[in-house]
C-alpha cells in the first residue's frame, strides 16, 4: 500500500495523489491552513482492483473490460455497477494493508475521519489540463465518513473505491470522452471534528460572494438549508450585500458512545431559534477570509473557490477544506457539457423556480396558439418557452430540457408534471415568448429562477471559431435517472414517507427506495398520456369506454405491481383540474364529487378499472376521493363503490381528500360513514382558508399561516381520536420543511412528497422524531 502525507508530496507524484490533494499539499508546503492528512495513491487502488479474481466481474479484466462497456442500456449498466462494487467489498484488504493503514491513520489522533475522492487523469493530449478537468467532474464521488478504526477502515475505504463504479459514474466518464480506465482515484484521508460553521467562497473577477452556516457543512452540500450570504467587493474589501439565510438544521459529529450504524456518523440537529436569526459568520472572519484568498493568489494561483470549516477547537482559525484551481483549457466535447462562465452570460428574465436543476441549450418559442395548432414536428431537448402549460404537451414535456412559462405558480399541474419528470422549469416569467427567440443560447436555473443568455459577443465568437452545430448539452439529469443511494435511508423512522407520483416511466427510479407506498396518484395526470389520442369526450363515448376502462386498469396496475405489498393510493379525476393556471376561486363550482352527481361515466370507469386491477391480487390500491364538500357527496360515491362489490374487497380503503374547510367540522361524520383515512392537500386548502390564489406569492398568507396549522392540527388530532391515518401531500411540505416538525409533533401518520424532496423529508421527520424522544426523556429525568 503506497501512502502519502501531504506535508511530503513532491511535484512528480502528482498522478498518483490526484489533484484535490496535490493542490491541497502546495498550499500545507506553504504553510497555509490544510488539515494534515494523508493519501492511499492511485496506483494502490489499480493493485487491489488486479487482485480480484472472481471471473464473472467486470472488474476481473480491467481495464480492458471497460474499453467494451456498453452504457446505453442503463438495467445493463445498473447490473454492471452493482455488482462491480458487491466485489470490491467482499474483497478483503491484504492483512499488511491494512495494518499500514490504521497504523498512519493513528497518527491523525483523531476518531474521526473523512475520506475524499482525488482524481486524475492520464490523457496523451498534453494540452488538456488536469486541474481543469478534475474541476469539472468536482463531486461525482461524494465523501465519507469513518471511524478510525480497522473494521471502519476497511470497509469506508473499499466503499470510496466502489463509487468509481457506479451506474451515474460509467455513464458520465464515457459520455465525456474519457475510459474509466484512464482515472487515477486516489483517496485522501483527513481528521474530521465538530465544527462551529462551515461554507464555500466562490471568488470572482471583481468580488467574493460567501456562503456559510453553522456547524459542517454537509447541510449546504445536501441542500438542506439556505446558507448565509455575503458579497464582496474586492478592490474595497467592503460588504456590498449580506442576506440571514434559514439555517432549520446543522450537523455535526455523533458521540463516540453512540450506538450507530457504520453508514452513518452525522448528528443532525435543530438550531435553536435565537441562533438561527444570527449570521453564521462575523466581520472579522469575513476579513480574515478574503485576505486568505488574496494571499493564496498571490503567492500559489488563481482560484475559482474554497471549501472552508470553522472547527470547534481552533479558536475560530479558518481551515481549508478544498480549493479549486482557475480552469484551464479543456477539450471541446467537455467545454459544451459545462456551465457557461458567468462573463458569458447575460441575466434576462427572472420567474419563480419551479423545479430544481440547471440546463443550457437552444430555446423553442411557442406562440399562444390554440392546442390543436401545435406542431408535432417540435425538435427535441429543447428549453421549452410558452405561455403555459396544458394536457397536449405531455409529449413535448417529455423530450424538453427545461420548461419556461409566463404564467403558473409552484403549485400548478404544469410545475407539479416537471418536477416529476425531473425537467427543470421556471414560471411566472413575463413576457418570456416576446423576450426570447427560437434559436436563443439559454442558461436557466430552475432553483433560483433565473434565465440567462450567451452574450451576442461570445455567440458570434462562437460561431467564427467553430463550424460545428454544438450539441446540447449531455444533462446527466435527465439521461440518468437519479435514483437517491439506499444508504442515505438508515435510520428508521416511524412516520411514513410516501411518494406522490403519476407517470409511469417515473416508476423504475422510485420503486426500489425504501419508502413506504404512494401517497397520491394525481388521475387526471396519469391520465395525460391516455388524451394523446383521444379527447375524455371520446373516451366516454359507448364505443370506446370498454377500452379506456381497459387502459386505465393497465395504467394503475404498473403501479400497483411496482410497489407491491406497499400501498398506493389512487385519486379519483377532480374535473377541471387540468394542466392550466387559469383554474382559480371561480371554477371552484366545478370541483371535485359535485361532478360525479351530475355525471358519474368517468368515476365508475375509475371504479371499475380499481376493482380490475385488485382482482388480479393487487390489493395495496385504495382510493383517494378528491374536494369533497359534503356527506351527501361521500355517500353518492359509496353507493357508486358497492354497487360493484369493491367495498366487500379485503383491506379496501376509501380516503379523501382534506381540502375543503367544512372537513374539520364534519370529519366525525365522516368516519362514522364509512371515511378511512384523510390526506390534507394544502395547495387548495390554503386559498380557501385565507382567500389567495394557489399561485399566488403573498408574504405570510402561505401553509405556516396560524389558520392554516390550527386546521391541520383539528385535523390530525380527530384522527388520532378515531385510530385512522392521516396524511399530508400538499406541495407545503416541501416548500416550508420547518412544518414537518409540527406535523410530527402533533402525530401526522404519512407525508407524501415529490420524488426529489424523499431525502430531505426522510431526514426532516428522522430528527423531529429524535427531538421528541430526547425531550420525553428529559421529562422522565426531571
């Protein structure tokens, strides 16, 4: 085992030490604040990678079985990943090995310590630099933490080398050009302590722009929290603009007597409310940190970023994490899958991030034409500029990078459809079709609601230096379905988590989590791909009906047979809810269960197809019945369910929806005939309570209103009355994570979220249930 210490790395071991810890071992020879830390080179990882001989691996004749993997059928590639890395931990470190290891790891003296992943690359063409693609693939292979221990060791180790390996990994390292069997991983070894606060400066040609928070920095990383903000200015050195982020939650160290899974040594905790008022960093700090950056660039070279952590006992010494060398020139298929440098762009237009991510590509302007004018000739993974959203996009949805509409809010089907097809989007853009033009270069940030374009100096540069059409851009995002790793859910929470989902080729992304069920199928979305031939018109007409009943049970079985034995809850069409912004207070008349009284063609379909699919042994399918406003209303829809016997099936559950104010005065009426369950749907409820629109951005009239969480608790606490579930799946949840303690608290037995926030929210309800055993125990002490 070669081992290297940063403080001894010498300028021809570069290859073999990776460049994160040759520039991290530059700046600790010159005497700047680096942890002390050592590196288990590269050249030992293709050693233990030899070593491997079990003859049905991939790993077994590596690297010339790279060479021939093929990455376009990602089951295939997911199998390969798998079992590539099932390898490397079933392998054992040689016993020489490890006692190196542990042996320098003692001289960290610490109990902790934080693996990192330090690439390079062995490219033939010398004028393609390292550091500047190392930069570009900057947190492919996230960190761990171990105890410095051997079993610890041992295994975090192998774990680091596994993440080589992984599906997102092949695809990416090939999709850019590059064999996996040119990366050098070494993997670099630090101590790791409590920390006061933590954050990253992001330097710029003409100001700093910090970000910080209290305790690691691992809540940024996750997306957790919105750090502290300062900007400033370099030549003055003066703090141009600073903004309080909200910093709920922080991490840090478990006590070494914590009984603890090897996953998992973070303690999450709640930051008491006086602290979370207060900036995570002071002046000083501030100063000392920009005289940092402006001494490294004077005396190493320019830098893009530095990764910094505050630790407990340093008497608020800054410690550098990581710094990011200035890129330099890269090779043309990588240039066109990076982020375009921010002197490039130009901000245009700003709206209301409506799902996350950032995507550059060509924009296509559609005008305000009417829906059966859209051409079916529309090129594909394109930014999508329109008016807005309704049910004849779904085909142009799917092949869309990213989504720009004028009109629509958060809670719109159109933002709920992206965020599900994990495109990012942005709405409420004004006047967007006017401002941009078909064939415009676009940066868009779906988190920050910001639309970008090339400047036209640089486009015309462009196309001066190269006849080539530039692809767009490989979105790993979207080419790669992001499946969260199983790891990130070991702690056993007793709350369920549930997933709101529609769309069927959503399912294999979702399905293997383990989360407890679906929480709500929204139908008249799942439906989508059912109108693409037929309007609902012609579906109900006699001639076509059998059909559609046919294609609706083949729809909820995908389902249903994904998740088995966990339960789904499907929710019945609510008329008028299309995919459109204009469905306001007015249209209020045309809700829900009043639609199913004047006409129930639709909903007994809906039944018929339920009864269908539990028939075939699916019975985790329930049903959801949707703004329901009366007991007149429920009882219309149980006569309709037990005129075809579903009521008499094992286990059948009939829920609503908890949208309508009446519910909380009437829900012991319910229950007494015949209601299950509840789920609350704050997106409605909230504009019925407080008179805004679901669109609508009104400060303090939101989901945290006293109204709002006065109905939520009646709500909750009937139900626990009655020993009947009650969820909640509303958009709120995710919007406002700070209500999931109250939730909690109160007794919520289910949260259904979107599939991007299952990790946020699994962590949320994890510490509110933390937070309240450890304040029962106090009691119990007192």
């Amino acid at each position: 085992m070669e081992i290297y210490w940063l403080n001894n790395i010498k300028k021809d071991q570069h290859f073999v030490v990776g460049e994160k810890a040759f520039g991290l071992s530059q700046l600790q020879q010159l005497d700047y604040p680096v942890i002390s830390g050592f590196v288990i080179s590269a050249i030992t990882f293709k050693n233990f990678l030899e070593s491997i001989n079990n003859t049905d691996s991939f790993l077994a004749d590596f690297p010339l079985s790279s060479i021939y993997l093929k990455i376009d059928n990602y089951k295939a590639l997911q199998n390969v990943a798998q079992k590539s890395r099932q390898d490397i931990l079933n392998k054992s470190l040689p016993n020489e090995w490890l006692s190196k290891l542990v042996s320098e790891a003692n001289k960290l003296e610490s109990p902790y310590l934080i693996l990192r992943a330090s690439i390079s690359i062995s490219i033939s063409n010398t004028s393609i630099s390292n550091t500047s693609i190392s930069n570009t693939f900057y947190g492919l292979i996230p960190a761990e933490i171990s105890l410095n221990n051997p079993l610890g060791l041992d295994i975090t180790l192998k774990k680091m080398w596994g993440k080589l390996f992984s599906a997102h990994n092949l695809f990416y390292w090939q999709k850019m050009g590059i064999g996996i069997e040119n990366l050098n991983l070494a993997i670099l070894v630090q101590p790791i302590k409590e920390a006061k606060s933590s954050g990253i400066v992001l330097v710029k040609n003409n100001h700093f722009k910090i970000k910080s928070t209290w305790g690691l920095g691992h809540s940024i990383i996750r997306g957790e929290v919105k750090p502290d903000l300062f900007q400033i200015e370099r030549q003055t050195r003066e703090i141009k603009f600073k903004e309080l982020g909200n910093k709920i939650i922080a991490y840090n160290l478990l006590p070494l007597d914590s009984q603890t899974l090897l996953d998992n040594y973070l303690e999450s905790y709640l930051v008491k409310e006086e602290q979370q008022q207060q900036y995570s960093l002071d002046e000083i700090t501030i100063e000392k940190l920009v005289k940092l950056i402006e001494n490294i660039e004077l005396n190493w070279q320019k830098i893009t970023s530095l990764e910094w952590t505050i630790f407990e006992d340093k008497n608020d010494e800054i410690s550098i994490i990581q710094c990011q060398p200035s890129l330099g020139k890269l090779p043309n298929k990588i240039l066109n899958s990076m982020a375009i440098p921010e002197s490039e762009l130009k901000l245009i237009l700003r709206g209301n991030g409506a799902s996350p991510g950032e995507i550059q590509g060509k924009a296509i302007v559609i005008p305000n034409l009417p829906s059966q004018s859209l051409s079916t000739s529309i090129p594909s993974q394109r930014i999508l500029v329109i008016n807005h959203i309704n049910s004849d996009y779904l085909d142009i949805l799917r092949e869309s990078k990213g989504i720009i509409t004028e009109i629509g809010g958060l809670t719109s089907h159109g933002a709920i459809l992206a965020r599900e097809l994990g495109i990012p989007a942005i709405v409420n853009a004004k006047n967007a079709t006017k401002i941009i033009k078909t064939g415009d270069d676009l940066l868009i940030s779906g988190d920050q609601g910001k639309i970008y374009i090339l400047n036209q100096i640089n486009q015309t540069h462009k196309e001066k230096t190269s006849n080539l059409e530039i692809n767009p851009e490989i979105n790993i995002n979207q080419q790669l379905p992001k499946t969260p790793e199983l790891s990130i859910y070991n702690y056993p929470i007793a709350t369920k988590l549930f997933v709101n989902l529609s769309q069927t080729n959503s399912i294999n992304t979702i399905a293997n989590l383990p989360i407890d069920g679906i929480g709500l199928i929204r139908s008249e979305l799942m439906m989508l791909e059912l109108l693409k031939s037929h309007s609902l018109k012609d579906w109900l007409k006699e001639s076509q009906k059998e059909l559609f009943a046919q294609k609706i049970t083949r729809l909820i079985s995908k389902f249903a047979a994904a998740f088995f034995p966990r339960p789904i809850y499907y929710r019945s069409r609510d008329p008028n809810i299309e995919l459109s912004p204009f469905n306001t207070t007015h249209s209020f008349s045309q809700r829900g269960i009043l639609n199913y009284l004047r006409d129930s063609t639709l909903f007994d379909l809906e039944l018929e197809a339920l009864a269908k699919v539990r028939a075939q042994g699916l019975n985790n399918v329930h049903l959801i019945l949707p703004f329901v406003r009366s007991l007149e209303e429920f009882t219309f829809c149980q006569e309709r369910i037990k005129k075809i016997d579903l009521n008499k099936q094992d286990s059948f559950e009939i829920w609503i929806m908890a949208e309508v104010p009446s519910i909380s005065f009437l829900l012991p009426q319910y229950i007494d005939a015949g209601v299950r369950g509840i789920s609350i749907g704050t997106n409605d409820i909230t504009q019925l309570l407080l008179g805004v629109s679901r669109d609508q951005t009104i400060d303090k009239l939101n989901a945290c209103h006293p109204a709002i969480l006065d109905f939520m608790e009646k709500l909750i606490t009937q139900t626990q009355t009655a020993s009947i579930p009650c969820s909640i799946c509303g958009q709120a949840v995710a919007e406002y994570p700070e209500l999931i303690e109250k939730l909690v608290q109160w007794g919520i037995s289910s949260i259904s979220v979107e599939s991007q926030c299952l990790h946020k929210t699994y962590w949320a309800i994890a510490r509110a249930e933390q937070k309240l055993l450890l304040n029962f125990a106090r009691l119990q002490m007192k």
